[in-house]
C-alpha cells in the first residue's frame, strides 16, 4: 500500500477509519458486545490520529478523536456527571515515556514550577470506571462513564459488590472514582453457566464485568461476585480538615482511611528509569493476577503540579496511561506470496504495512494454508487484524471488510509450485495424492511440491541443518547457501563439509580471508553433538526438544529385537553406530521413549530406512564427521531428573535457549506442549495458549523468579 496519500485519499480513509471506529465504540462502550479486541481498537485509533496529524484538513468534527467513551444505555437513567470524566493518553514504549517526561516538564518551567516532579504509579485494571457519590458518608449514588459528560445511574447493582463501602468512616460529602472487575476464576464460571443455557459467552473479564452491571436485575448482579478498586477522588468536602491532601500518594491514604478498597500495589517513582522497572515487573507478574491489567497509570505526585498543568480537551496533562505491549494491532495487507518449507509445503505469507506487536515490529505474517485465505477471505489491499502472543509467529486472524475500497485483489489457489513449476498435491495418510475428485481419503489443509528435488525444499533442508539448533556453522546464511546451490557446489549437508578455501575463493562476494574463515567453521562443526546433529538431519516431527530426548535414551543402553525370541542391546558412541543401529529400530520401539509420540516414531522408522538417507551418513561418515555423546552426570546433581517443564512467554534474564539449557543441565527435559504430566509451566512475558492450557490442566505456572529459586534448591 502506497504510503504517499493525496489530500482525497486520506480524507476517504479518515472517513471510513471514523464510522468503523464509532460502531466498534459503541457496541464495546454502549452494547458491551466487542467485535474486536482492545488491542485491535486502539491500532485503529492510533492510525486515524496519525492520519489527522499529517491532514489536518481532513480531519471531521465527529471524529472519534475528540469524544471519550459512548453513549448510556436507554434502558437506565441519565445521570449528568457534577465533575467531567476523563481518560488519559495511552503511550506504548520507553522512548515515548520519555518524551512524555520531557514534554510535563518543559510546561512546568513554563508555569513557573522549577521542581523535578515524582511520579506514582498505579495497576490499569482492566474492567469498567464507575462514579460513587456519597453524601454525609453514605453512597446515594453510583454511575458508569457513558460519554464522559453523561452516564447511566446503576446504584442498586453498584451496592451490590461487597467491597465497595455502603457508609463511609467519615461523614463527608465527596465523589470518588474506581474500577469495577470480575476475576478470572469467575469468568469462567460465568461462561460455563451461560454455556449451558445455550447463552452467547462473554468474550472477556471487563465485557462480563460491564454486562453483570448494567443488569436490570440486581440479584444477578449480586450472584456474579464483582469486585472494585478505588483510585481517585473528584470532589470531597471534610469536615476535619487535619488531612489535607497534597499529593497522589496522600490521596490514595485518605480514600484507604475512609474504607475504600485501594489496590496495595501503587509505588512512588523518582525518574523514568524507575517507572520502566515498574513496568516490566507488571508487564510480566500480572498474569498472576486475579484480575486483568492492560498497562499501568502515571500521574504526577505533586497535586499543586496537577492542578498547573489541568486538562486537554480529553485527557489530564498530569498523567499518562502506559499500556502494554498490544497482542493484536492493525494494519494492511501489501503482498502474498508463497514460502517453500523444507518439507515442501506451501506456506502462504502476509507481507505487512510495519506494525508493532507484542514489543516487536513485524512486517510478515503467516496465512498458515490457502483454506485459511479462503476462510478468513484476505486480499491484497485489506485492513486486517494480526495478532502475536507469546511464542506463537504473528498470524492474520480477522479481515475488517467495511474498511475495503473496491481495490483489493483476491488471492488463486496455485496448482504448481512457484519455485520449480512441479505438480503440488495435499498430503493424506497414505502419502501424497493429487487433487482429484476422491472424497474418502483425509487430506492436510496444506499443499505440497510433490518434487522431492525441489531448489526451494533443499534449499530450505540446508538452512534449517547450518542453523544455531543443527550444525551452528557461522558465517552461513541463506545468501551464501543459495549462490553455493546455484554454482553445484552443494547438494545435501554432507556437501558442505567438502568445500575447501579453493572453491570459495573464487566466488562473488568472497575472499581468501572470508573463504578461511567459513572453512574454519566448517571445520569446527565436525565436531557435533549428537543431538543437534539428529535436529540437522531434518526429520519431519523431530525438533530440538526430541531429539535431545532420544540421544538421552541411546547413550544408555537400548535395544532393537534381532528375532521374535531375542533383542540385541547397543549404546551409541560414533556416527556409524546410528549408521548401523537406527534403521533396525521399529516404529513400535521408538514409542517406547518418553515423549516421543506416534507421529515422531514413525518419521524416525522411515528416515532411517530409506536407502538415501543411509547414504547421506555414509557421506557425512567419509567426510569426517564426528558426534559427541552427552556426560554421564552425578545423580545427586540431577534436580528436575525425570520432569518435565514447558517454556512459554519473554523470559528477561536469560533466552528460551538459555532456560531450556538450565532445565537439561539439572536433569529436566523441556517439552513444546503442557499435558497433565507435566511438572511445571515457566511464563514469562506475553505468555501463550500454554499458559492458559497450564490453568485448565491444573499444572503449576511459576514466573521467571520463582523458576530462578527451583533451579537453586537442593531437592524438590
């Protein structure tokens, strides 16, 4: 997509970006039935604030911009709020923290306050503002946001959340703000229970929190188990005026002192430096929360400084909401095309107008088949939702059609493959069939080159066999792969350990320097390990964490049955003992390893008894290649011996890699999916589907601290 806009190009995308963004605010503020997630809102929002920012012009006086929240429902009576209600502006990094800190200060000097101001920093809760107005102490009446101006009155349903205080322990006349919030343990049973009475189910704690309080009944109010933190104070008059409140900080004491349910977990933070360590902590423990957090709130500590500064049109000066990293983000679609795995599979991918998810750009994205094209209808051009949790690769998972033009291009199903212009054909449990009109057989969802010769599915092998989990060869990246390929000078991984210095010399892009030191390298990955050799080979289904699990079992004893009455038992020292041994070993007796599942099995029975593969290490025998075999280990060392853990998240003190080495160092194995037997989950930041899976399961989750502690215990 052309980034270069006219003037009328914009305008027609700020038009149509504005009447999208009003119907997701008004079925998110006023329906509380979200088509889309927050994350995916705000990426909207932020690229109709950029548009309006480079055309002025075209920017519309109902723009969405310049309004906060939606209307009341009908069915409840409006309120008026006595004092507006804002929402502050979002910011979603360091650098735009510290500009933020930068631009408050400048306007400070300007307002004649010299001070270097302090921060205090609270949890963002993730559920619905409410407004509590008491009178002598007593609540006479509780609303929702609405508009910011204009509300809807929900006290009977607002009294019924047991922590929000009915008499206060003052009588004072005031107007305090909070956040009403469902926990997650309640959620879910909410959403069974509607499941069962063929309900539609809440599509998340705050949309379940919103739906339980502007219930007409108050008794289902009551049953849903609400609860609320208080965090602000917009008008109060004390009758003893011993506590005068200075400060943020003081503000949050008294409304504690007077019985309201703060939340404990607020600091006071001196520089920028100190709101990031704040923020990181958050970012990664709030999953241990009961409660949903989407970023944390910063507010100038001084009220004398708040007052100075006041007010926008639509946000305090005063503060700021620093959100955490979107899951999902909005952008545009510019290109597919097709990507050839080394298993020859086509893998239809989204090249993207930049975007910022999950704390990293990403400029591509998976479309993972051409039924999910199909499914999802993605076409060149389109507005979609993208979405990266955790370890999962970014995928497209909503095209937003009211944002089309006409101009979009639809995506053809390919019936040869791009690279070398072979048949392609869907795989089924037999093998590969090509499309024909048998209905009975079980196909994949992905397509296949059915040439086993394919440049782009060798070429894909070679990468996937040098990389830092196979051979770790330095100095060998797709480039040099493919000029290599292309001059005939490598076929397969056992040809790369034939090139001399005399045959890279002479290459574009080489010289003798960097010829000897790529066979340097060369040289040195002779010498691997076992495990990361198997990985290299590149067997369907064998992964890093399986093949470190079947050398731990080979480098022991383990047999292969020589006859119906009798097995022979073997251990694995050289590369000609797998030469000898592996093809032998039946599907059945690969099974027998923990972990290894059927699909594993059977890939390892076939790779090793073909004809040639038995030649690839045969050559790999003759050009030297050497395996190393892991230590033998002191039992008494072996913590996690016998268990299994699962990674999943950004871990902040060390790589995934790093983590997995720690686990197999004390005995553990690492597994890519939570089951029941599994010891424990390690979240980090931005965990995925196995942090939830961990929950439903029953398996322990520990945050990356208390993973730091087990690795440092003497026993479990």
């Amino acid at each position: 997509m052309n980034e270069k806009l006219s003037q009328e190009q914009a305008k027609k995308r700020i038009e149509r970006l504005c009447v999208e963004i009003d119907k997701h605010r008004h079925a998110y503020h006023t329906l509380d039935a979200p088509t889309i997630s927050d994350e995916a809102y705000d990426s909207l929002f932020a690229e109709l604030e950029d548009l309006e920012r480079r055309f002025p012009r075209a920017r519309s006086l109902t723009s969405p911009t310049l309004r906060v929240g939606g209307e009341p429902l009908k069915n409840f009576r409006k309120v008026r709020h006595e004092v507006r209600q804002w929402s502050f502006d979002d910011i979603f990094d360091f650098a735009e923290l510290r500009a933020w800190d930068e631009k408050v200060k400048r306007m400070l000097v300007k307002k004649g306050i010299t001070i270097i101001p302090e921060y205090v920093c609270e949890l963002k809760i993730d559920g619905l503002k409410v407004i509590l107005t008491y009178e002598k102490g007593i609540l006479v009446r509780g609303a929702t946001r609405g508009d910011g101006e204009i509300g809807e009155e929900v006290t009977e349903n607002l009294r019924t959340i047991q922590n929000i205080p009915l008499r206060l322990k003052q009588s004072t006349n005031m107007i305090a703000i909070g956040e009403a919030w469902l926990s997650e343990e309640e959620f879910f049973r909410i959403n069974e229970e509607r499941k069962k009475k063929s309900e539609p189910i809440f599509a998340n704690p705050r949309n379940a929190a919103a739906g339980s309080i502007r219930q007409l009944d108050s008794k289902v109010t009551a049953r849903r188990k609400l609860s609320s933190f208080v965090y602000d104070v917009d008008r109060i008059t004390l009758r003893d005026q011993s506590f005068v409140i200075e400060s943020q900080t003081e503000e949050l004491e008294l409304l504690k002192k007077l019985g309201f349910p703060v939340n404990p977990h607020y600091a006071r933070c001196k520089s920028i430096e100190e709101i990031e360590v704040y923020y990181k902590k958050w970012s990664q423990e709030r999953h241990h929360l009961p409660y949903a957090l989407d970023g944390i709130v910063i507010k100038i500590n001084e009220r004398y400084a708040q007052e100075a500064l006041g007010y926008t049109g639509k946000s305090p000066r005063f503060g700021v909401a620093y959100k955490f990293p979107a899951e999902q983000a909005t952008t545009l679609v510019e290109d597919i095309q097709v990507q050839i795995g080394r298993t020859g599979a086509l893998t239809p991918v989204a090249h993207l107008r930049p975007v910022r998810v999950a704390g990293t750009t990403v400029s591509r994205a998976t479309l993972h088949n051409f039924d999910e094209i199909t499914r999802l209808d993605v076409r060149i051009g389109d507005t979609v939702i993208i979405r990266k949790a955790g370890d999962i690769i970014p995928e497209v998972v909503m095209v937003m059609e009211n944002l089309r033009t006409g101009k979009e291009k639809r995506i053809s199903l390919p019936v040869k493959c791009p690279v070398c212009g072979s048949m392609i054909a869907r795989e089924t449990v037999g093998g590969m069939k090509k499309n024909t009109s048998d209905q009975e057989a079980k196909e994949s969802a992905a397509l296949y080159c059915v040439n086993p010769k394919c440049f782009a599915v060798e070429r894909e092998k070679i990468i996937h066999s040098v990389s830092r989990k196979g051979l770790d060869i330095v100095g060998l990246g797709e480039k040099i792969i493919e000029q290599l390929m292309n001059e005939g000078l490598v076929k397969d991984i056992s040809d790369i350990f034939a090139l001399t210095v005399g045959d890279l010399a002479p290459l574009e892009r080489f010289a003798e320097k960097k010829a000897e030191n790529l066979v340097e390298a060369i040289q040195k990955a002779k010498q691997v390990p076992c495990a990361k050799l198997l990985f290299a080979l590149g067997i369907r289904h064998i992964g890093e964490e399986t093949a470190d699990l079947v050398v731990k079992k080979v480098a022991e004893q383990f047999s292969v049955s020589a006859s119906s009455v009798r097995e022979e038992r073997f251990c694995i020292r050289n590369l000609s003992d797998i030469f000898l041994w592996f093809p032998k070993i039946s599907k059945e007796r690969w099974m027998d390893i923990d972990g290894i599942g059927e699909k594993s099995a059977e890939s390892l029975f076939q790779w090793f008894s073909e004809t040639q593969h038995q030649k690839l290490l045969q050559k790999l025998m003759a050009e030297e290649v050497k395996i190393v075999m892991p230590k033998r280990k002191d039992v008494s060392t072996q913590l996690l011996l016998g268990k299994t853990l699962v990674l999943t998240g950004e871990l902040s003190s060390f790589t995934r890699e790093e983590a997995a080495a720690m686990i197999k160092e004390k005995g553990g194995s690492v597994s890519s999916s939570v089951s029941k037997k599994t010891f424990a989950v390690v979240a980090g930041m931005h965990p995925g589907s196995k942090y939830d899976k961990a929950k439903q399961l029953g398996v322990p989750v520990m945050n990356e601290e208390e993973f730091k502690k087990l690795l440092k215990t003497k026993n479990i």
